[in-house]
C-alpha cells in the first residue's frame, strides 16, 4: 500500500500543487473570524458555508 500524500510532499494526487499549511490556516482563522455571528460550531460548518457559496448548484 502507498504512502497517503502529505503537505510535504512535492504534489498531491493529479498533479495539484502543494498548499502552504501557514497559509492555509491563515485563511480558516480569517473566514472563522468573518463567520463568527452566525456561530458555527466547527471547521465543518465554515466549509460546508465555503462550498454553498462557491457552488452553481445554489443561486443567489
């Protein structure tokens, strides 16, 4: 069995560059923050928001 890909890692699976972690939290920190009154209750939530707002399946 392979090694899972990490953010270590030079790509991960097709090719996709690889994701600065720093970056990456920044960002969660930054959306956490703006998200904050209507009171998720996790990482879930924000990205369960982050994808209805990024998705043409819901207009608006």
């Amino acid at each position: 069995m392979g090694r899972a890909p990490t953010l270590a890692g030079n790509t991960w699976p097709g090719g996709a560059p690889r994701a600065d972690p720093s970056v990456l939290l920044d960002f969660v920190a930054v959306v956490r923050h703006e998200l904050r009154d209507l009171r998720p209750r996790d990482i879930i939530d924000i990205q369960s928001f982050l994808w209805v707002q990024g998705s043409d399946e819901y207009p608006g």
